[in-house]
C-alpha cells in the first residue's frame, strides 16, 4: 500500500542533542515538504526538495537540515536540539505527472513526529 | 503574492446541522484551492480541491465546497455534521510563482455538538 511514514512518532530529548526525523514514502514522488506545526496551529514550511541531490529552504527559518539521496527517504536533521525546537514536524509528498505540471495534486501528509526538546 | 485567509478560528455546530467553513484568498491569475482536515495527533488529509469547472467540487467524508470568484471565497461545507467531524481543517492555495508550494491558511476548529 502506497504511504508515507514518519518515524518516531514521538521524541523526548535533552538538550543539545543531534536527532535526525526520518521520512518515508513509497508513491515515488518527486517533491517532498517539512512543514513545522504547534499543536493545532498554522504550518510553516522549513525545507522542500525537487528529487533527488535537490533540497530548498522554506519560509521559516530554521536552524534543521535536510537530505535527500533517495527518491523515497528525505530526512530532517537538528544538530543540537534546543528547547525552542518542540514541536510538530510533518512531512508530505506530492506527484508531479510528466507533462502535467504541479499545479492540480494535492500533497500526502505523513503522521507527524511530536518533538520535546527539555 | 498567493495568500489565503480563514476568518474563524472556531466553528461551533449541532449534530445535524449544515457547517460552513470559510476560505478567503487572493491570487494572481487561476486559483488552485484545496480542503485539508488534520484530526488531533495526526497529519493533514487532502479532502477536495478545484482546479476549473464546476463552482460546487465534491469531496471525501460527504463535505462540499463552494468557489466563487467575485468573492474570491472556497467555503467548505456540509449538509450534515457529525460529531467525528470534529477537528482542525485548513483551507491552502498553490503558490504558482514557483517552488511547487502550497501556502496554508491558519486553520479552523470545528466543534460538533452532540
């Protein structure tokens, strides 16, 4: 069954620690998002990625880091997790359909990963 | 620049009543409008969008939406409401200038009442 999967769901941390939140789908798509969310608020895009060896900031500014080596994996990395970074992160992909553009398809959410950093 | 506006941040509603939730934006040349639902500890779910044709687009779990463009508004709607319908919905537009972004809006609460 075609998803998108993010693991853990839930993380509880120490300060100044390096957590990387993983991101998966098995659609194939090319473009994948890392939107940042407090709890029943508006999202913020930190980073987005064209395919593969592509990866963009988005409008929040964020001190997190992004890779994408793998069509299907596109992990966000904290190298030294503070308290101003709990929250939600949810990820998502979208298919672009050669030929068609971007512009109709909806994104896939994946589950979120709930983020404290104490 | 694309922005979209949800005017409420709660919607109250009896079980069984119509709902409305409302979506305002503002874009430079076609919209392209999505409904998105986010129930409590999960991720968003894509729920209808209108790309061009008919103004009323038809979309999961029985819910509606409305496009007007001299109003420039993509009210969601339903006839009926219930209680499982309870949650966060948001209203989010393509940002077409490029990036292949969708831009969000701040997202409505809706409660249904038994």
């Amino acid at each position: 069954e075609a998803d998108i999967y993010q693991t853990p769901r839930y993380l509880v941390i120490g300060t100044g620690k390096k957590i990387t939140l993983e991101c998966s789908q098995t659609m194939g798509h090319d473009k994948m998002y890392w939107y940042q969310q407090d709890p029943g608020m508006e999202l913020h895009l930190i980073h987005y990625s064209y395919g593969v060896n592509s990866t963009e900031k988005g409008d929040l500014s964020s001190e997190s880091t992004v890779s994408r080596i793998r069509t299907e994996h596109f992990p966000l990395t904290l190298e030294s997790a503070r308290p101003s970074h709990t929250s939600q992160y949810l990820c998502a992909s979208m298919n672009v359909v050669p030929g068609q553009g971007f512009t109709y398809n909806e994104q896939f959410f994946g589950p979120g990963t709930r983020l404290t950093v104490l | 620049a694309q922005s979209v506006a949800q005017p409420e941040d709660q919607v109250n509603v009896a079980e069984g009543n119509p709902l409305t939730v409302k979506c305002t934006y503002s874009v430079s040349g076609n919209p392209y409008l999505f409904w998105y639902v986010q129930y409590p500890n999960r991720g968003l779910q894509f729920l209808l969008k209108y790309i061009t044709g008919d103004n009323l687009v038809k979309g999961s779990y029985g819910f509606e939406a409305e496009f007007n463009k001299s109003q420039t508004s993509f009210h969601l709607k339903k006839p009926s409401a219930l209680v499982s319908d309870s949650a966060l919905y948001f209203c989010a537009v393509r940002d077409i200038t490029g990036g292949f972004k969708t831009i969000f809006g701040a997202g409505t609460r809706l409660f249904v009442k038994a």
